[in-house]
C-alpha cells in the first residue's frame, strides 16, 4: 500500500534527473546485480515502463533507459548481471553525484587509481562505474560477475 501512495506521490511531482538515477541505480540496479531480480514495486517508483523486450524499461519522458540482461550460470562459473542505465538528462556529473554516496553508504569502496571521468565502485563480485562518451549520455552501469566475487573473497 505505501508502495502506491508513494509511487502516487513521484508521479504528481516531476523528479530532478539526480533524483531518478539514484532510484533507479538504488532501486533497480543494485538489487538485480546482487540477486538477478529487480522488485516490480521499485520499477515503478523510479518511474520506468517496459519498452522494447524483457528487461528493457526507460523512464516516461524517455530521459533514462533501463537494460537488465543476466548470462551464464554460478555451477559453470559463468554467471554474469549487467544493468545499464542511459542517463540522457543532467550528464556525467549529475548521474556520478547521484550514485556515489548511496553507493559508499551501501560499502562501496571507490577504486583510487581510476580516472576522475570514469568512477569505479567495486564490493564483492559488483562493480559499478560512471562514464560518459563526448556526444553521448552518461552511462552508469552496474556489473556482477561470479569470478569477480570469487576473487574477492580470496583476497
């Protein structure tokens, strides 16, 4: 029931597009990277409808595009999650400011030796970056790889 009232609520006042990458990379992305399922409740309070096939969703305003897509699996050690959002409104600065705390407070550590226009966040097998290609949107993509996982708990 909150869940209605406050997808109610974002729908009657438009979001900043800080607002809607941080729900969507919070909202969607984290949980599908980590479990390989986005709750159908936080799609629809970042705002995003289906478009195109399954796992394809962008924002009503056509600002953000959503793509989920999950490949191989953990027995064969090839089970891999992308999510990756187009931010095609604010640009790289807006979209980094709106992942890095929520990504620090949930203990994502930054990679220091990274460059300042291609931010890294790495814990356990997920790893999320920031970028933007000159002419292009900014691209926050959130990644888990098995392997990834493996390593770091060997570390």
């Amino acid at each position: 029931m909150h869940a209605i009232i406050l997808a109610a609520a974002l729908a009657a006042f438009p979001q900043s597009s800080v607002q809607t990458t941080r729900a969507i990379a919070v909202g969607v992305c984290l949980p599908f990277a980590e479990s390989g399922e986005a709750p159908a409740d936080n799609i629809a309070l970042a705002g995003l409808v289906q478009r195109g096939g399954e796992g394809e969703y962008q924002t009503r305003n056509g600002h953000h595009i959503v793509k989920l897509a999950q490949s191989g699996t953990v027995e064969d050690g090839t089970l891999r999650r992308v999510c990756e959002v187009q931010a095609r409104a604010g640009g790289f600065r807006r979209a980094r400011e709106a992942v890095a705390g929520p990504l620090e407070q949930a203990g994502f550590a930054p990679e220091p030796d990274e460059p300042e226009d291609w931010p890294v966040w790495t814990r356990g097998g997920i790893t999320a970056t920031v970028h933007q290609n000159p002419g292009r949107a900014a691209i926050v993509r959130f990644s888990y790889w098995v392997v990834d996982e493996e390593v770091d708990s060997t570390s």
